[in-house]
C-alpha cells in the first residue's frame, strides 16, 4: 500500500476505488500512519484531523458502494492549508493569536471538496497569515523541503506544497496572494495553479490582501489539479468577489491534443534579469526548445511595468491586510494578553503578543501608507501602477495565448540564510506577484533539478479565466518531461 501511494496520482486512486480494488478507509489510514511518521520531521502539518477523515471515508465507501452521488473526488484523500475553515477543526492560521479557535463553519472551497466526498486529512502549516516566502514565519515553526532537510519549501501554502510532494497526501489546497501558490509548488517539484480572481470563492479563508487572495489547488500532475479545481471553482453567493461564469469542463478533453501547433507563447524580456541564477536561466531555455518542439511558436513580447510589481505589491497587499487584521484585537474571539491593565491596553499587548515579527511589519507598512498625507503618494500611486501592470498584459494577449517565465528567481534556499533581509526575501516572489495584481490565471510546473537535486519550476499565466488553456499547455509540457515521476527519498 504504501509503494504504490507514493507513485498514485489522484487519478490512479480514482481507478482503483471505482474498481473496488482499494477503499477510502485504506487509503486513508494509510496517509493517516504515514503523516504521524513524517510530521516531525517535515512540520507541514499543524493538525492532522484523524476523526473527521476517518468518518468522511466511511461515507465514501459508502457512496462507493451504491455508486449513488460519486464524483472524481469520492474517498479522495486532500490536505488544506489552515488559513481555510472547515467546522469544528483548529484554524489557526499559522498564528498564536488563532491557536485555540475552533472554526464555526466550513469555507466554501472545503465545503465542495466533503460534498463531493473528498477525505479532509489535516491542515497544513502556512506563513503567518499567509505572509511569508518560506514558510519560516509560522508560530508552530518552519517547514522542511521534502527535497532535503533545512531547505525552505516556499511560502506561505510551504505546508500544503511539501505535503503533496512528500506523498503524504495527493493534493492540498493553498491561497495564492502574492504567489505563495506557485514559489512553494516550485520549490516542491509540484504543480500549483493560481485560479483568476473571482474563480474560485474565498468565503471562509482567513483574510490577507483581499483584493488578490486566490484559493487554488496543489497537486502532483496537471490532470490531477484540472480534477481538483473542477471541484472548488464556481459561483458563490456567500462571496462578493466571486464570478457568476460557468467552469469549462477540462479533464474529459485534457490530453486529447498531441502537440501544441497553432499556440503562440509568450516570452516576456523582463523576466530574465541578471539576478536571477544561473541555473534557473539554463533551465528556463531549455523548457523554451521543449515548447517549440511540441510546436508553439515563442513570441518576444514586453512587459514593461512588471518591474515595478513587488514594490506595487508591498504597498497594495500590507494595505489591505493592515484593515483586515485590525479585527484581531484580544477582545473578540483572539488570544488575549493577561498582562493588559485597560481596553487600549489589551489592544496594545494582545497584538505585540500574538502577531509575528513579519506580521507586524506588514501591517505598520499597510497603515503607514494609508495615512494621511501618503495615501496619495503611495496607495493611490501603487493602484495605478496595478492598473498599468494589467494593460501590459492584456495587450500582450492580444498577439500570444499564454505567457512563459521562470516561476522563481532560484531554486530554494537554507532556512534561515534570507529571514534577516525582508527585501531579498520578497524577491523570491518577483516573477509570481505581478499574476494576482492582475488578477490573472497562473500555474507552476515541474521544469527540472538543479545540480542540488533540488526542484525548479516554470510558470505559464494565462488569460483570464481561461484556465482550460492553461492546464492544457502545461499538460502538454508534463507529458513531454515526465518530471512529475521523480519522488523525493525522504
């Protein structure tokens, strides 16, 4: 059982629980056995909900065996990342202000995912609130790279990435702010895809930057993340953002396609910087000719205000997420401070407690510039810059299909050799952060190994909402490289 976990993609288990051959139960206690063995350590998780997954794959064995109500996630096993609730389970977020709440209902993306019989295994460590490249910010520690030990697995969703790449469960849910769905799917040797904004509904997910958070899916090949996302996309009227569209059908018609003639990629200058490494630069060429020889045609195209996307994005996101984090105050349903002597004063105390350095250095940059006096000189400016970022693509589109770059700068990095400079942290992030300012579609596939036998990653961004195209490109590059078959020896 445990060999064949670690080669099955989602669609392998989907044939063989149809089959009969192999239960949800199995399977489950199985990843269940597994997770308690490799949590200490990995770390990706922060709880592993042992009672919920157990009962949900009884009833999925029960659909099974009426064959009454299955669908392509029926006694799936799935891990999500704990900044999304699901009822009755700890959300902490990845933070000590949250450590003890219990949610009091399920998020949308979740809730889809048990309607559709899907196994909830555990929530997954994440940067505190969803802020950090390297998963090093979270309260309940950092996360290990599969790949190998004290190397970061990318930030925030670093928790949800390793889980799946570690074969621990077959895919995970993360959010997407800045590319914090994408950097670890990378730095894992997974695939993660960044749904257009209003695809997929936030309900329920812990609030970072609520104009670019994005729930998207972590898995280990394309045809999987297709199944996954058919699942949590869709309308939903808890959600104000959300899109009334319909979802195109894509994993009945995936892989019909044997080339890619006809498809013009684009392949933005900006996007190969002299910073960037080495390695990542041969690779990213080299993923180039295997595109032309599935038969794309590489257009040279221009982006020219995404050099300013990590500044826009550390105006934009530390705004918002200074107004959203103002409800974390010690009074309502927050870690309170004991040592507080009046109601300003657990304010004060209850904060500088529960929320993280980075944290803290978020939201004094998110007020600072939407103060008085620098609203106009900053935000307003940042929100025009966004503006500019999105015609760069959207006049890109109207000559290409897809846009091709790397998806990260370099490979991962030793935990802790870039926490004492946040700029060179926030770098990492440089070719993923100008996709949701757009609010674009991207995904991350596996492109190769450096000498280090560590992961890298390029990064396809696709029209909005046209997710179908998307996941059919990097299908097409999946199929062609086969990287996906490497499994890290943990």
């Amino acid at each position: 059982m445990k060999h064949w976990l670690n080669t099955a993609t989602i669609a392998d288990i989907r044939e063989k629980l149809d089959r009969g051959e192999v239960s949800s139960v199995e399977i489950t206690k199985e990843l269940l056995s597994q997770a308690e063995t490799q949590n200490p350590k990995l770390n990706n998780y922060i709880s592993i909900t042992h009672e919920l997954a157990l009962k949900q794959a009884q009833a999925a064995d029960e659909r099974l065996k009426t064959k009454k109500n299955v669908t392509a996630m029926t006694g799936v096993p799935i891990a999500v990342k704990d900044n999304i609730l699901v009822e009755s389970t700890r959300t902490t977020a990845g933070s000590k202000f949250l450590e003890k709440f219990i949610a009091p209902y399920t998020g949308t993306v979740a809730q889809k995912l048990i309607d559709a019989g899907a196994v909830i295994l555990g929530k997954t460590n994440c940067d505190e609130f969803a802020m950090g490249s390297s998963n090093e910010n979270s309260a309940y520690g950092p996360v290990h790279n599969p790949w190998k030990q004290g190397y970061a697995p990318g930030g925030s969703s670093g928790g949800s990435a390793a889980t799946v790449a570690a074969r621990l469960a077959p895919a995970a849910l993360g959010t997407d702010t800045g590319g914090s769905i994408r950097q670890p799917a990378a730095f894992c040797g997974i695939v993660g895809l960044k749904p257009t904004y209003g695809r997929v509904s936030r309900y329920g997910v812990v609030s970072f930057a609520s104009s670019l958070d994005q729930v998207g899916p972590l898995t280990r090949t394309v045809r999987d993340n297709a199944m996954v996302f058919e699942t949590i996309a869709g309308h939903d009227a808890h959600d104000s953002t959300s899109v009334n569209r319909p979802v195109d059908s894509i994993t009945k018609t995936l892989g019909q396609k044997q080339d890619l003639k006809g498809l013009k990629i684009g392949f933005p200058k900006e996007f190969l910087p002299e910073q960037i490494s080495q390695e990542v630069r041969e690779n990213f060429l080299a993923s180039k000719k295997i595109f032309e020889k599935l038969g794309a045609e590489i257009v040279d195209i221009s982006l020219p205000h995404t050099e300013y996307g990590i500044a826009c994005y550390y105006i934009l996101a530390p705004a918002e997420a200074s107004a959203n984090l103002a409800r974390f105050d010690g009074i309502r349903y927050t870690s309170r401070s004991g040592r507080a002597t009046s109601v300003d004063d657990t304010y004060a105390k209850s904060r500088s407690e529960g929320f993280g350095p980075e944290v803290r250095r978020r939201i004094m940059l998110g007020t600072f510039v939407l103060s008085s006096g620098y609203y106009d000189t900053y935000y307003l400016k940042a929100q025009k810059v966004r503006n500019l970022i999105r015609k760069d693509f959207m006049d890109a589109f109207q000559s290409v299909d897809v846009i091709l770059t790397p998806t990260t700068p370099a490979p991962s990095f030793p935990l802790k050799s870039k926490s004492v400079n946040p700029v060179e942290m926030y770098f990492s992030d440089a070719f993923t952060v100008p996709v949701p300012i757009a609010g674009l579609p991207g995904i991350s596939v596996p492109s190769g190994f450096s000498a280090e036998n560590l992961p890298m990653g390029i990064q396809l961004i696709g029209k909005p909402f046209d997710e179908k195209g998307l996941l059919e490109t990097a299908y097409a590059f999946e199929q062609e490289t086969r990287f996906f078959e490497k499994v890290p020896a943990l």
